[in-house]
C-alpha cells in the first residue's frame, strides 16, 4: 500500500523509458529495458513467467524502489511526468503477498489507515471504509482482528485498504491467487466496479489470464531477458495462434491451452497406500483459546496417495493442515501417526522434536517468507537436511534444478519473485525427504511451465510412497494430482472422493 500527500484528483499517465532495477547483491536485473506508455485510465493484465519482473515494476510504479542501498536503477519511470517517489498517494498497490501489508490490530483501521495518511475528512473515510469492505465481500466486524483472518481473508483486506484510497493507479499483484472460486470473480468485479466510479488506471499482475481477459483493454507481456515480449488488446495477443504459441513457451497461461505435465498419473484402481496419519473427531483451532475452526474431522493421510483440502476462505483449511502436520496442538480428538511413519518418535507428531518433525512431515506454510532462515538459496537448501543429519548435495542440487532455483543458488530469498520464493520453500521441504509433504497454496505465484514442473515431480513423489497434503483452491492442480478430496466448510470436513 502506498499513501502520501493528497487525495488522486484523477487517473494516471504512466510512462517508462529504458527502465530496469537490479537488487542489491544480485548480479542480473529483475526487470530491464521496459518502454511503456500507459494512458489515463486505462487497463493493463501485465503477463510474464515466474521471475520475469512483473512485481518488480509494480514495485517501481508505487514508489517503493530507488534507494541505493537498495539496488540500481536504470532509464526512467514516471508517473504524470513525475518520479513514483514524489507521487506518493497517487498509487495504491495490493502486494502479493497480503500478510506483509497488514500493519493494525483490527479490520476497520486497517482499511482506514491509508485514506487517514491522505488526510480524507473522517467522515468520508469511514464511508469509503464500509464501501470497500462491500465491495470485496469481507462481511467482518470493524473490531474484528487481523490476526484472526485466513490468507484469502487478508487477501480481501488488502484489497479493501487500497481501495479505499481512490488512488488514480491501482496496482494489483496477483490479488486473486489465495481466493476460493465464488471470491476470485466477486473480487474481480469489486475492482471493476471501483474502476467504473473513479476511472483509475489499472496494472493487475495475475498468472491466470482468463479471469482478466474480459475486463481489460490491454495485454502486456515482459520478456525475461528484457522488454515486452508482447503488447496489444486482448483479443490480439490472447487469440493470433502464433503469438499464443509464443506467449505458452515463455509459461503465460494461454487460455485454451494446458501445461505439458509428464509423469506417472494416479489411477483409480491403484490401491490406496498404508494410513501414515489418522484423526479421529478432530478438533483444530489456531491458537490455544481461540474459536475451533474445524470440529469432529475424521480423515487419513495416507502413502503414495494426494490429499487436496478445498473449501471457502476463512473455512479452517490451513489451521486443519498445520494441525495435521504436528504444528498445532489439537484442541480435541486424536491424531496418530503409524509405526512406519514415526518410528522411535512416538504417535504423536505435536510431541515430536523439530529434527524428527522435518525427516517425517515437510510442510510448506502459505507464506513463504515465515520458513525462510538464512541469506542465500543455496544455504536454504541444506538447512533442513543439515539439522536433520541428512544433508546430500546430490539430492539438494536435483530439487533445486528441477524447481528451477539453480541460477539463483547465491540469491538473497527475499529479493526473489513470489513464485521463486514458493518453488524454494516446497523444495526446503522436498530436501528432507520426508514421507508426507502439506503444500498451503503450493502453485501461488507460478506460471504454466513451473506448474507443470511441480505438477511432475509431486506425481513423482507419490509413486514412490509419499503421502501429498494440499491446501488448494486450485482444480487444475486437483485434477493433475488425482487422490482423494477433502472439503471444509461451516466449521466441518467431509471426504468427498477417494
């Protein structure tokens, strides 16, 4: 989120010329030679493969990079003829990752804080306030406290705090990604709807085209190497065969066109591999007093099998696979790992030390950034099988080169994209080779070939016994993986298919 010196009086012209940012200690730039000229309220799906840049101009267009001691920049970048570090208020940006943009205790002042920043009268604030939270659908008390939100929840607030704003460039960063089905269009048509009443200039980043193709006027493509890879309205670049063609080879999701998965794919009549974890009447619940999110879950995790959890936002998915993976205390009933999964440790995954945890459970959490401990990539990589006693180099450099992190081995894991930063933590956990794998949201952030990538080595990994976790709102993924599937919703969870 950006706020500053006054209200937007109106859209914004955006104009780059020769324009790249290279992070400090990082030898490649993340984005280069990007000439743009965006009109006054227009509306841009800006596109590219994981790694691309795409959140690094975002990032330059809100006014959030420039420092020196930051990184280097190159060409020009500007906002009505003005450099985004003195246009503050002009731009409001959604970061990918929400949780790092929630800075109060309670819902309203959340949404609230940057209008107050503008100095918006208090009056008009707090009915751009309910409006916004109308308008993404977060049907919450203004009390209701942030820490208390799922991920897709802090997604909506994100949102509604931006919009708020009004600003005149609304840059949105993969704003739909953590979202249940229904909350992926009903935020879509929030952002319409906000850019019908204030005529605002639109750059949305989001790997999965289709859900904007219909409500944007241009389509933006950044080539990895530097540049525009392609420019032109939707019907242009989205439909010429040869341009679709080029676009699906650089991992844009083409509509129509569905990633190259290749490995073994679980058929129906394997059968079903040993329980490695059982619960019985399950009770979860974030935090020790809190309120119990799931009740009375019955379900098995079991080997060589995927189990996908879906649901809608706020329905206890993540708290179930925490609790699942030996992260949270149940709050009732029983869970139980098999002798084969905990050997000398004991059934209970919660009394496990954190050595024992990491060879028998690996879960990726939903944000990437809370799992990372050290200064490079390659360091993240032997953390885990180094505490573990189980450190090899063969197998860490497998992960890493199949996940596509080999180039970025001495790269700081903060200054990577957001579908980097996610393909490293499940290859942290993937090093330790643990017998179940829990992935919260592990194909956030990744375009078609990374996903396919992921996609291959998970079918991989359950042919050869491990038990596959995931929290995903993602069908595609669901239906890539196969398994069983579990749905939470209204404080409940029923296996749906098996």
């Amino acid at each position: 989120m950006t706020a500053a010196d006054g209200p937007s009086p109106g859209a914004v012209h955006v104009r780059a010329r020769g324009w790249g940012w290279r992070h400090a200690g990082r030898r490649a730039f993340a984005a280069r030679h990007l000439d743009l000229d965006l009109r006054p309220g227009e509306r841009v799906l800006l596109l590219g493969a994981s790694g691309a840049g795409k959140s690094t101009v975002l990032h330059g267009l809100a006014g959030l990079l420039g420092s020196h001691d930051e990184g280097e920049q190159e060409g020009e970048l500007l906002l009505d003829g003005a450099r985004p570090a003195d246009a503050r208020g002009r731009a409001g940006l959604v970061l990918q990752d929400p949780e790092t943009q929630v800075v109060l205790a309670r819902v309203g002042d959340e949404v609230a804080f940057a209008a107050e920043n503008l100095a918006v009268p208090r009056e008009e604030i707090w009915r751009r306030v309910g409006r916004a939270l109308d308008d993404v659908g977060l049907d919450l008390p203004l009390d209701h406290p942030t820490t208390a939100l799922s991920g897709g929840q802090k997604q909506r607030l994100a949102l509604a705090s931006v919009l708020a704003m009004e600003p005149g460039l609304l840059l949105l960063d993969e704003p739909t990604a953590n979202l249940d089905p229904d909350g992926v269009l009903e935020v879509r048509d929030a952002v319409v709807r906000v850019l019908e009443r204030t005529g605002a200039t639109l750059v949305v980043v989001e790997h999965r085209v289709a859900v904007w193709a219909d409500v944007v006027d241009r389509v933006i493509v950044l080539d990895a190497a530097g540049g525009i890879l392609a420019d032109g309205p939707p019907g242009t670049v989205l439909v010429q065969e040869g341009t679709r063609a080029r676009l699906a080879a650089a991992g844009v999701w083409v509509p129509g066109r569905q990633p190259d998965v290749r490995g073994p794919f679980p058929s129906a009549q394997d059968p079903a591999g040993e329980p490695l974890l059982s619960a019985r009447a399950l009770a979860v619940a974030r935090t020790r007093r809190g309120p119990v999110a799931v009740d009375d879950l019955d379900v098995q995790v079991r080997s060589g099998e995927a189990l996908s959890i879906t649901g809608p936002n706020g329905a206890g998915k993540s708290t179930a696979a925490l609790t699942l993976g030996g992260l949270l205390r149940p709050r009732a009933g029983h869970l139980e790992a098999s002798p084969t999964l905990a050997g000398t440790a004991g059934g209970d995954p919660f009394r496990w030390r954190s050595a024992q945890l990491v060879q028998r459970i690996g879960t990726v959490f939903q944000e990437p950034e809370h799992q990372f401990l050290t200064a490079t990539v390659a360091d993240e990589l032997a953390f885990g099988p180094r505490q573990a006693g189980t450190a090899d180099p063969t197998r860490i450099g497998t992960v890493a080169e199949r996940l596509r992190l080999t180039h970025l081995l001495q790269a700081n894991p903060f200054t990577l994209s957001g579908g980097e930063k996610r393909r490293l933590s499940v290859a942290t956990m993937l090093a330790t080779a643990p017998r179940v794998l829990i992935l919260d949201e592990p194909t956030f952030g990744q375009d078609a070939l990374t996903w396919a990538e992921l996609v291959t080595l998970l079918r991989e990994l359950i042919r050869d016994g491990v038990a596959v976790l995931s929290v995903t709102h993602d069908a595609d993924f669901i239906a890539a993986l196969g398994g069983a599937t579990l749905h939470i919703s209204g404080g409940a969870g029923r296996l749906v298919s098996r």
